[in-house]
C-alpha cells in the first residue's frame, strides 16, 4: 500500500508499545477482510455473466480450510497476502470472451472502491482525495521523489494495524479504506500479475482476435512475480530497520495482495 503522509487520514504511527500478537491479529483481520471483498467482487461478476466459478481462495500456499457450494470450492489458505478466483468456460476454462475477462478483472478493484467509500459514510470528496494521495504517492516513487526503502511491508503493515485499533474503532475503519483504496489502485497497474495486466492482456486479445500463447503468459508472470517478491524481500527488511529505530514509521505502507 502507498500513500503520503500529508495526505492520510490516519496518524503515522509511533513506535510504542502496541506490536505484538494483537498487532498480527488486526492487520491479518484487515487484510483477510478486504481481500475477501476484492476476490467477492471478481466472484460475483462471473456469476451475473453467467461464467462458471470452481475456485474462490483468500490467501494463497496451502488449503488451511475448504468447502463446496453451488459448484465452487472456498477456500481460505496460509498466506494471506493474496486470493484469486479460478474462473471460465469449457474444459480448460478458457472459452469466455475479452469483454467478459475485462468485466470480471475491473469488478476486484471496483469492489475496493466501494468498500472505502461505504467506510468514508458516502463521502465522496473524501474518498477521491485520499485515491489522489494514493496515485500521488506512486507517481513520487515510479519517478524516483521517493525511495522504495520507505515502503511498508508486511511487518509493518501489522504494526500500522495494531497501532491504529489501539487508537480506535475511527482509526482503524480509516486504515482499513485507505489499504482498500491501495488495493484497488495498485491491482489496475498493467503488470501481468495483476488486474490491470489481465485487462491489458484481454483488450490485446480481443482487437487482435488472438490469445496470447499460454507459455509468454506463463513467462511474463514469473518475471513479475519474481520482481514484486524482491520488492516484499526489501520492504520487509525495512520494516524491521524501523522498529528498530525510536521515531515515527513511515506512513508508505505497501499491500502485496493481487489478484
């Protein structure tokens, strides 16, 4: 998650006494709960196109719990930084059409706008002003104004949630939208992993009326996914800098949930 500091509606936390098991549990509270609303949004546009959903996962790695229902299996996984839903026609489930996958990916991020606006009580100002802040912050740092070493990892996004439910219901909800704005945005960068890679990838499909071959799409996720995992890799290793150090956290934190 990015956002500069003047524009937040939440306090940069200081370093006190609040990281602990309480701290795992809020931020894990929140980051399940927005990824479960991003991945319901995917979810429930393929059922009102009428495309079949096998698969709805909160988090990724190993099956901690599952279900069946109405032809999908739930999941929820060990890693919670990220979901997907598995969806599609045909036996290999790629029979849908480029409008379709473009609707479908688009419905994962609308579903974290609304999940903010809905916090911010329908205020609509307020919420483009924090989504400006949000692009504010990724334009400072794709330019180089800010460095990647001030974003907030995992570590620290625990930190910033124990901090904030420390602080209040008030603190927290905000937290909670602003992660949920970050989602959105950062999901509809054009990067293969990502929603707005996948609708990228669906408007090339559909003018050229040809599908990208499934190994150049394999290959164009890997080198991504090895990019964002070395970006994690710094964040993190910064994280723990910080706690290190008596001075208030940078308020950049960065989600590492796609899909």
């Amino acid at each position: 998650m990015l956002h500069r500091p003047d524009h937040a509606i939440i306090r940069a936390p200081r370093r006190e006494k609040h990281w602990g098991n309480m701290s795992i549990l809020w931020g894990l509270l929140v980051l399940t709960t927005i990824i479960f609303l991003h991945e319901l949004g995917h979810f429930l546009a393929a059922k009102a196109l009428g495309v079949p959903a096998p698969l709805f996962s909160v988090g990724l790695g190993p099956v901690v719990l599952r279900a069946n229902w109405a032809g999908t299996e739930y999941r929820l996984s060990a890693i919670p930084f990220g979901g997907y839903v598995l969806f599609g026609r045909g036996e290999k489930l790629d029979a849908t059409t480029a409008g379709e996958r473009i609707i479908i990916y688009l419905a994962g991020p609308l579903a974290n706008f609304l999940t903010a606006l809905a916090i911010f009580g329908g205020d609509i100002p307020l919420f483009l002003g924090q989504s400006k802040g949000v692009l504010d912050a990724l334009a400072m740092l794709f330019t180089g104004q800010a460095g990647f070493d001030q974003l907030l990892g995992p570590i620290g996004l625990m930190d910033v949630a124990g901090n904030q439910a420390a602080a209040g219901w008030t603190q927290l909800l905000g937290f909670t939208a602003l992660l949920s704005i970050n989602l959105g945005i950062l999901n509809l960068l054009p990067l293969p992993v990502l929603d707005g890679g996948q609708i990228l990838i669906a408007l090339i499909e559909g003018v050229s009326r040809k599908r990208i071959h499934m190994n150049v799409r394999i290959a164009m996720a890997l080198v991504c996914w090895a990019l964002l995992i070395l970006l994690m890799v710094q964040a993190t290793i910064g994280d723990v800098a910080r706690m290190n150090r008596p001075q208030p956290a940078a308020m950049t934190p960065v989600d590492w949930a796609a899909g």
